[in-house]
C-alpha cells in the first residue's frame, strides 16, 4: 500500500478537492469520489467531501492499494490490427483508449482486448497487469504500438527500445508558427516537483530526452510538425514542444487554459513505428492514417 501526498499551493486556492485531485494525479473526478466513499484521501488528516475548497498549504492523502490483477478480465473490444504472427502484433490505438488497466480505468482498455484476442499467447514479462505490452502511448494519443506475444519477442522488441534502434514517428499540430524548418531538442525530462500530472524538464531526478522535429506545414495560427523520438520519456513531445514555445494544441496539461475541446485531448498521433522481427530478423515498418479529431481539426485550421 502505497501513499500520495500533495500539497496546494496559493494558486489552487477555491478550487474543489475531486477538480484539484484530478488536476495534479492521474485520478479522474468520478474515480476521487469512489476513493472518499472508500475513505482513502484525507485532508489534513481529516475526512472531507469531494466539494471541499482547497487552501493554501492543505496536505492532501490519497492511499493508493495495489492493482486486483485478478480482476483484469478478457473483453470482446473489436481490435484494429495491421499485422499479427505467433511473436507479435501490431495494433491501432484510438484516441481515448487507455493501454492497460490502472486506478480509474479497469475496463475497456488495449490488455483488456488483447486479451481477449491472444487468449493465452502474449508475454508475461511485464505482469498480470500489462500482458504483450512492451511500450505505450497517453490515452489520447492515436497511433500504433507493437505488441509481443511470447517472452522471447518482447526481450527482443525491449532490446531495440533500449538501443533507440525503433523508428518511431509522430505527427502533431502545435500552437504558433515554428521558426525553423528543423530541429533538436535535446532535454532531460522527469517528473514536475509541485503537479504529480505533469512532467518538465529538470536535471533533477530526470533522465536524457531527444526529439528531433521537422516542419510538415504551417498553418492559421498553427504548424503541423512531424517527430521522431530517439527516447520514449512520458509526455516527451508534449514537454519539449511547450519547452520551446509551442505546445500541443488541445493539451490539457502542457497547453494554454483553453483548450480545444474538439479535439479531446492532444493533436498527437503515432502514425509510424518500425523494428526489426524478433525471429525473422527482418526490417519491418507500418504506418496509419490520423484519427478522425485530428483530421477534422486540421482540415478546419488549414483551410479557415
């Protein structure tokens, strides 16, 4: 069992407990009330409700429990599969899904319907509660991931991750128009000190970020950009984006106040990833199309 601690600041002043909670956690607000029902956040060591106003200087506990991995069951989720063998299979994300079960989102997501899909034939090496799973993407991030179905392929697709050796390429639609045609951005990343949803980049407690960007098309007041990821930290691109002056658009997090409801969540989408086959030793690489929200917003700021 395990304990979150957050402490508000002057600038959280007012806002309700399950709006700050869900602000500064992976928590969403229906999942802060289910854990007050069951008595596991506290403030100031008192039991509240979820319409409590947060003050400056409030100690907020949440008491987290280890994930049911019994629970995790198979669910029929028609998958969008590219390419399926007795190693591996690659599959499309949607926007909204999430990869595997966690606090909040114990149904519905990608393990759930692998699950489903591979039966018993996915790697254990990660747990009950991630089968297959070798990397991931934010949940509202579209795009491709490659998942492996024996021990033996995920060592070697892990290998490759570790080695930067995986073609990775992103397109996004960020906010402004991007000077140069190019560019590195050469960062450490880790988590932010203050916003436990949030990550910067810091030399503290951090590790070597690099995304290499390229202009694709600017845009009314936008640029499409392409990137290719020599690391895969949490939220990398939408970090070193917004470090460079133009953040993601429709980034809750790392973007501007308002946000872009249209588009649910990040203009991000994972379109290309390439590896060499486990067993066929072989160069293999697959690409998908954007989902429909990033295409509609494109399509609007493009032509305006």
């Amino acid at each position: 069992m395990d304990l979150i601690v957050l402490t508000a600041t002057a600038e959280d002043n007012g806002k309700r407990l399950d709006l700050y909670i869900s602000q500064n956690s992976d928590y969403s607000r229906n999942s802060v009330q289910i854990l007050l029902d069951n008595g596991d956040i506290t403030v100031n060591n008192k039991s509240v409700t979820k319409s409590y106003k947060i003050k400056d200087g409030d100690c907020v506990q949440i008491t987290v429990h280890p994930p049911k991995d019994a629970q995790i069951t198979p669910e029929n989720i028609p998958l969008d599969i590219y390419y399926e063998d007795s190693d591996l299979l690659v599959v499309y994300k949607p926007k909204g899904m999430v990869v595997h079960p966690a606090n909040g989102n114990e149904s519905g997501t990608l393990v759930n319907a692998l699950m489903f899909h591979c039966k018993d034939s996915l790697s254990g090496i990660n747990g009950e509660i991630r089968p297959g799973i070798v990397h991931r993407i934010d949940k509202d991030t579209s795009g491709l991931l490659v998942v492996a179905k024996n021990d033996t392929a995920h060592e070697h697709l892990a290998r490759q991750f570790k080695e930067h050796s995986i073609t990775r390429v992103y397109n996004a639609i960020v906010y402004g128009n991007v000077k140069n045609d190019e560019g590195d951005i050469d960062a450490p990343i880790g988590r932010h000190k203050t916003d436990r949803k949030k990550f910067c980049i810091t030399p503290v407690n951090s590790k070597n970020a690099f995304t290499h960007y390229k202009v694709l098309e600017r845009l009314n007041g936008y640029t499409l950009i392409e990137a290719r990821l020599k690391t895969g930290r949490t939220h990398q691109i939408r970090v070193h984006m917004q470090s460079i002056g133009h953040p993601l658009a429709g980034d809750p997090v790392y973007g501007p106040k308002s946000v872009i409801k249209e588009l649910d969540g990040q203009a991000l989408h994972a379109g290309v990833i390439g590896f060499i086959h486990p067993t066929k030793n072989k160069y293999m690489e697959f690409s998908a199309p954007w989902c429909e929200q990033f295409s509609k917003f494109y399509n609007k700021v493009r032509y305006k």
